[in-house]
C-alpha cells in the first residue's frame, strides 16, 4: 500500500469509493511527521474531489491534484498539523 524513495510515500487507493480513500489517507497521516509529503492514487472522479476537500478541511496542504492516466488522479499534500479534529 506505500512505498518508500525521495521523501515521497505513496499509498494507493484505486478501487476504493468515498468515504474509504479519506479516512485510510488520514491515517496513514495521522502516522507520518510533520513535514511529510505524500502522494495518493485514487481512480474514481468523486475521491479525487472529496478527498483534497477534506484534508484542506483538516488543516493538511494539498500541494497538487491532477489526473495522470484515464481515470487515475494523482494527489499530493503534505502534513502539516496533528490536529485530530
């Protein structure tokens, strides 16, 4: 589910549907410093919307999102509280 290399996880998430993509991206999160940078993979339009919603909703930087291949997105934020609200 993530992979390691240039300070850049990934965590993969094709074939989830909302709510799933945010809350395993929130934990995945909730794990990682400060600072961290990562990248996640989603293949369905209303995750690719909803999921930078909500991490922006939770404090988080969403640095990018856009969409890579066919119905795959591409989204990297990087953490920046620890806020559990």
């Amino acid at each position: 589910m993530s992979s390691h290399g240039n300070n850049l996880e990934t965590l993969d998430l094709r074939g989830q549907q909302c709510p799933y993509p945010f809350v395993h991206t929130r934990l995945f999160l909730e794990d990682m410093p400060l600072g961290s940078m990562l990248r996640i993979i989603v293949d369905n339009k209303n995750s690719s919307v909803n999921v930078p919603k909500s991490l922006d909703a939770w404090g988080q930087q969403v640095c990018q999102v856009q969409q890579c291949d066919g119905d795959l997105w591409e989204i990297i934020v990087r953490k920046k509280t620890n806020e559990q609200s």
